[in-house]
C-alpha cells in the first residue's frame, strides 16, 4: 500500500517537475526576447544621440570657423 501510493506521488512529482521544466522554458524564452527588443530600442537611442551630438558639434566648429 505505501509502495503504491509512493509510486503514485513520485509520478505526480514527475509530472509537476515536467510542467514547471516547460512553463519555464517559454518563461525564459519571452525574457530573451524582450531583451532582445530592449537592446535594438538602446542601439536605436544611441545611434540617433550620436547623430544629434555629431551634427551639433560639427554646426559649432563650423560657426567658430567662420568668426576666426
């Protein structure tokens, strides 16, 4: 009778495990993904800031060019 019953739980066990393992998987697969997104956002920002800091420098040496 104990054995039956411990057979049952460690199969209830195993089934649990296998579902938690699966629900994980896509868990880390959506946080991969969103990190993913994430860092094109970033690489976007930081592109478009160099563009903004580049084109303001060049606009200022190019008036202190002018006035020399």
């Amino acid at each position: 009778m104990f054995a039956a019953a411990q057979a049952q739980s460690e199969l209830r066990l195993t089934q649990e495990l296998c579902a938690l393992r699966v629900e994980m998987h896509q868990g880390f697969a959506a946080v991969r993904q969103e990190v993913a997104t994430s860092r094109v956002d970033i690489l976007k920002w930081t592109i478009a800031l160099l563009a903004a800091n580049l084109s303001a420098t060049i606009g200022i040496v190019a008036l202190l060019l002018r006035h020399s």
